[in-house]
C-alpha cells in the first residue's frame, strides 16, 4: 500500500508521541535511580551511585529479589511441562470437548487479574484450606504463565509436518521415543521462547500475587508497593524498579529475538 508524504509524516508523529507517552516516564525512574537529591528535585542537581549502593545491601530487596526469581523460575518449570502436554493434545488429537478445553485453557489470561486472584484465594484458603505462602504463589503463577507456552508450542506443531512422527512411529518407535527424538527438536525454540515469556510475566505480576502471597513473603513486585510512599525507600524504590524493568525486558527481547530468526530460519 502506497501512502503520501503526509500520511507518513502523520503517522511518524502519532507514533512518536505514543511511543514518548510510554517510554518518557520509564526513562525518568531510570535518571532518577541516579538523582542526588533525594527528593528528585529536577533537573537533577547531580550523579551518585548511593541508592544503588543502598539497594544491593538491604536485606529486604534482596530476600524480594530471590523470591521473585525462585516464584519465576518454579511457575516457568511447571508451565513447560504442563503446557507443552496440553499443546500437543489439543493440536495432535481429537476428543470431545477440545474446542472447550481450549477455550478454558486459554481463559485465565483474559481475565481480569483481580478476578483470577479472588478466585484463587478462595480456592487455597476456602475450599483447600491451605495457607497462603510462596507455594500457592507459584501455582497460581503457573496458571497463567502456561499460557504462553501453550499458544507458542500449538503455533509450532500446527506448522510442522506430522508425517515425521508418523515415520517414527511406523519405524518402532514408541511416544515418548518419538517425542524426544523428533518432536521435541522442532518445538525446542518455540518452548524457549515460551520460557523466558513466562518468565518475565511472573517476575513483575503483582495483582494475583497480592491475593495468594503470605503474610511474610514478598516478591520484588509487592515490595515496590509496600514502599513506594515511604519517603525514606523512595530513591531506593527507582532502582528496584530499574532492576525490574531490566529483568522483564530482557527475556522478552530474546524471546523476540529467538522467534524473528526461528521463522526466518524456516
């Protein structure tokens, strides 16, 4: 489609302001980890490192900072398993109800997260009468984060050729044979790229955490909110909000990154 000079002109500004309106702010809590005064007075009087230096010594960020990754890297564990087998029965068999059990599969991540973590807590703490702790975290977690690998590992088999299995299997080979020798090669970047996906949504999740957290655990997510009015964390409240920043752009960048070149690749 052929457009005007002024129609790009037109669309070059709206997507610079759109991208502005997004980008502007983070930019200012990134400057602002750096800000001497510590009441962020602007423009910023002077450089230092302090907050910083203060944030990777205080115990509380960096109990924060382990919780999120052990919450992330357990939700993205089971997300793998239980996603990729939900995968490969919605996309290579037929059963009554799989349009149904797809719809219900993919169902967490539209709603809204106050809604999924309501619901949640009433589960653990009403129906199974479990206490909240980093476990119920990690479960619920997973919920939502096998979503990701779901949809990336039913795009990948809905593009690879079946008759590799079908080969395998007349040739002797048993399912989990099959699985591992041909099936899981060809999935291996699309269930990466589900990964770090995962990953990255649980790290900076806070709406579901709050409702099926314990009392005494705290993701690095709800420790910025515990702090963010105090005015004593303040400066320190900016670089843990870079460092989160960080940690979830990364991981999508690569899952990115991996997907760009697995499909250039094919």
């Amino acid at each position: 489609m052929h457009l005007s000079r002024a129609s790009k002109w037109f669309l070059g500004i709206v997507t610079g302001l759109v991208l502005a309106f997004i980008y502007v702010p983070l930019l200012l809590v990134l400057v602002n980890s750096f800000n001497a005064d510590k009441a962020f007075g602007w423009p910023p009087r002077g450089f230092t490192l302090e907050w910083w230096r203060r944030a990777a010594h205080n115990d509380s960020v960096l109990t924060a900072l382990g919780t999120s990754v052990k919450v992330g890297l357990s939700a993205t564990v089971i997300a793998l398993v239980l996603g990729t087998m939900l995968a490969l029965a919605l996309q290579r068999y037929s059963f009554f109800g799989r349009s149904t059990v797809n719809l219900l599969s993919i169902l967490p991540i539209a709603l809204p997260g106050i809604v999924t973590g309501i619901a949640l807590n009433n589960m653990f703490t009403t129906a199974l009468g479990i206490p909240l702790s980093i476990w119920t975290v990690i479960v619920a977690h997973a919920t939502f984060c096998m979503i990701t690998v779901l949809n990336n590992a039913q795009a990948r088999l809905a593009q690879m050729n079946g008759r590799l299995e079908e080969a395998s299997a007349d040739l002797g080979a048993g399912v989990f044979r099959t699985f591992w020798s041909v099936t899981l090669p060809q999935l291996r970047s699309a269930l990466l790229a589900g990964a770090l996906l995962s990953f990255a949504l649980s790290f900076d999740e806070i709406i579901v955490t709050t409702f099926t957290i314990g009392a005494s655990d705290q993701t690095l997510p709800v420790w910025i909110l515990e702090n963010l009015f105090r005015p004593n964390q303040a400066p320190i409240v900016n670089v843990v909000a870079v460092v989160l920043i960080l940690v979830s752009v990364i991981p999508i960048y690569l899952a990115q990154k991996l997907s760009g070149e697995t499909s250039v690749s094919r």
